[in-house]
C-alpha cells in the first residue's frame, strides 16, 4: 500500500502555528497555554496518559471545540479569527478519529464519495474514480461495495482513512486511530500512515504507539495536565526523555508489568 501525496515544499501540504491556547469545560481546564509549531511535510506525534488534553488541541485545531484564549494558524487560515471561514478551512483537514464515524447502511464507496459531490460538488463520476483509487491505496478497492457494518474494525478505519484523502488534504489529524482495534490490524492502519508520512502529508498524530512514533514522527510532544511537558526528536522524547514526568509515562507505557 502506498500513497500518493504531495512532498514537502509544495503546496498540498499546510503547516499549523499553535500559541497560548486555552481550552475550559467548565472548571476544568483541559489546556494550559499551548504552544507548537507544526511545519509543512512534518510529522508530530502527541503522547501522554488519557487525559492530558491531546484529543482537545486536535479538535480546537480543526475548530471542532472552540478555544477559550490563544491563536491556531493552519496554512494560510488563522482558525481562531472569529472572521475566518471554517468550511474552506476544514476542507483542507483531514480528521480520523477512534471510532470510525462511518454511515453502517452505506457501502465503503459510498462513504468516500457523500462529502466530494456534497462539499466540492464533484460529479459522481469523479468522485467515485477518486474514492476508488483511495480505497485502492489503502488496500480496500476489493471491498468498494460492501456495507461498512461488515467490514472489520482495521478495514472501517482504513475506509475513514480514504475517506478522508478523498478531500485531498493538506493537513491529517489522527486521534488514536488504531485504539478501537484489534491487536492483529493495527499494523495495516499505522502502515498507511507510515506511507503518508513518506510521501510528505503534514500529520498531528495523538497515539500509544509509541514504536510507530519513534519510527515515524520527525517530533514528539509529551503532554500533562494540559500542558507541553517536553518535545523533540523522538529518538531524544521516547529514548532519552530529561523530564521526570516523560520518563514515569514512558517506563509506564514500555513495560506496563514493571519487570
């Protein structure tokens, strides 16, 4: 499975400038002056225990929850500008989330092909050739017409994924697309993902992975509480962490039986 996404310098790709970002439910607060930097053709990976606002800064990025303070730029969009246009801006965002938010009763083209005729008003022609070379680059052409409520988890969150690249994105956040899975198909979804970082996709990824995202991330960001405990190369965060909160998670999370 490979894909065929635009590299890095040109302009399919969008990088996304975070500052000070704030987010509240209530009394909680969640996040706690953000602050990241996502260039165009970079992959980041977001770690840390359930809880500590990752899935928030996705969804305040693409604007699926709204800031209390702080600034989100992503490619030539200011997000948080209460002006700005957030259906052309998420056009450029592709979301994949833990479950897989598919239609059940609608088939696995069908789902790749209802936002292109609706939101890019794509003929179905078109919008059917491209969901289909989707689908075949994520290894699911075979399986175009069967109900997505029988497809197996791995293959409902590879159809998300082609769903999403149908829109022809700039950007790709994934949060923990691979937690609702089984064991056994979590390699072919993070193999997908491993090819769009190849090919230059900027991507924000919240994951447990972490050998995915010592591989795969160019940064890692660990965070706590809501706030960026520490960040760099993943050989440095995931090998060597400096800070006595990455290195409890990390002890955690690599050898959960304390051996």
């Amino acid at each position: 499975m490979s894909t065929e996404q635009p590299s890095e310098g040109q302009p399919g790709v969008a990088g996304v400038i975070i500052e000070g970002l704030y987010k509240s439910f209530g009394d909680n607060e969640v996040l706690k002056g953000i602050d990241i930097t996502v260039n165009p053709g970079e992959v980041v990976c977001l770690i840390g225990a359930s809880g500590s606002g990752k899935s928030t800064l996705l969804r305040c990025v693409n604007r699926l929850e709204d800031p209390n303070a702080g600034r989100i730029v992503v490619g030539d969009f200011e997000a948080t500008d209460p002006d700005v246009n957030l259906d052309a801006m998420r056009r450029q965002i592709g979301m994949v989330f833990q479950q897989f938010n598919l239609f059940p009763h609608l088939s696995a083209l069908e789902n790749c092909t209802i936002t292109p005729r609706r939101v890019l008003k794509r003929s179905r022609e078109e919008a059917e050739a491209e969901a289909l070379h989707q689908l075949e680059l994520v290894g699911l052409k075979h399986l175009a017409e069967r109900r997505s409520a029988q497809l197996s988890g791995g293959q409902q969150q590879r159809v998300a994924i082609a769903r999403a690249l149908t829109m022809k994105p700039k950007l790709m956040l994934f949060d923990e697309p691979t937690s609702a899975l089984d064991p056994e198909t979590v390699g072919d979804v993070l193999a997908i993902m491993r090819d769009l970082a190849q090919a230059g996709m900027t991507m924000i990824v919240v994951t447990h992975e972490m050998g995915f995202a010592r591989e795969v991330a160019d940064r890692v960001v660990f965070m706590d509480q809501g706030v960026v405990v520490e960040e760099g190369a993943a050989e440095q965060v995931i090998g060597a962490p400096s800070q006595p909160r990455t290195q409890d998670f990390l002890r955690r999370v690599l050898n959960p039986l304390g051996e």
